[in-house]
C-alpha cells in the first residue's frame, strides 16, 4: 500500500508553502504500510522558534487554497514555545521542529525503512533551469 493521491498533495502543497519560509531540511515519509492512521508524514525545521511558527502558519495557509481544502482536524504544540508543532490533517501529519528538536527526536530515524515521497522546491529548480 502507498500513500494516497490526496495525501501525496496535501503533502506536497505542505512542503512547498514549508520551502517558501526557507525551512531546512524537508522530509515526506510515506508510512502508509506501518500506520493506520495516516498515510504520511511532513518534516521541517526551523533555526528558532518565530520561523516554526511562520513555517506552520504557511502550510496552514497554503492547504486551505488547495482545490479541496485541507483543514487541520488538531493543531498540538506552538504555544507558548514554538519548538515543535503537529498538524493533523488525517492523511497527513505535518511536524515543524526547532532544529534541535529534530535532532533529538529523530523521527526521520525511527520512520528510516519507510519509503520517501520526492518533493522538489520549486523556486531551486527554476534556479536550476536559469543558470543552465
């Protein structure tokens, strides 16, 4: 089993409105196979708190301008820090982390024998594209 066609999208939309507030190291991981709940997860981070938050605020954003909305059944986390926040859009469960958060909790390591979902930033690759 992978990650359904919707939750491919909402996951790339995610990652895309991620990039656009320059967060690091962005992972989708398909654990359809492993969990019953979700289909995938989307991971970024942050350097501070203040962008974790500008991160979240984006994906939150840029999933409601999807053709079919996509609203957070539970929003966890963020207040007052900002180190770690979930997003639970059921197919997809997003989580923006302080990027020592990241490092301490691994959840790319504990999630590492579940294939990856490729998402490319697409302002990089028009980067690409001109310098060519």
């Amino acid at each position: 089993m992978t990650a359904s066609e919707r939750a491919v999208e909402i996951a790339l939309a995610g990652a895309q409105a991620a990039a656009d507030k320059k967060a690091e190291n962005i992972s989708i991981i398909d654990v359809s196979d492993h969990l019953v709940i979700t289909d995938a997860f989307l991971i970024a981070s942050a350097p501070n708190e203040r962008q974790v938050l500008s991160i979240v605020d984006a994906i939150e954003e840029a999933l409601l301008q999807l053709p079919e909305k996509a609203k957070p059944v539970r929003r966890e986390g963020g207040n007052p820090s900002g180190r770690w926040v979930l997003l639970d859009f059921i197919d997809v469960v997003v989580h923006v982390q302080h990027n020592e958060e990241r490092e301490f909790y691994g959840l790319d390591k504990l999630w590492k024998d579940c294939p990856i979902i490729e998402f490319k930033d697409r302002d990089l690759t028009e980067q690409l594209v001109e310098s060519e």
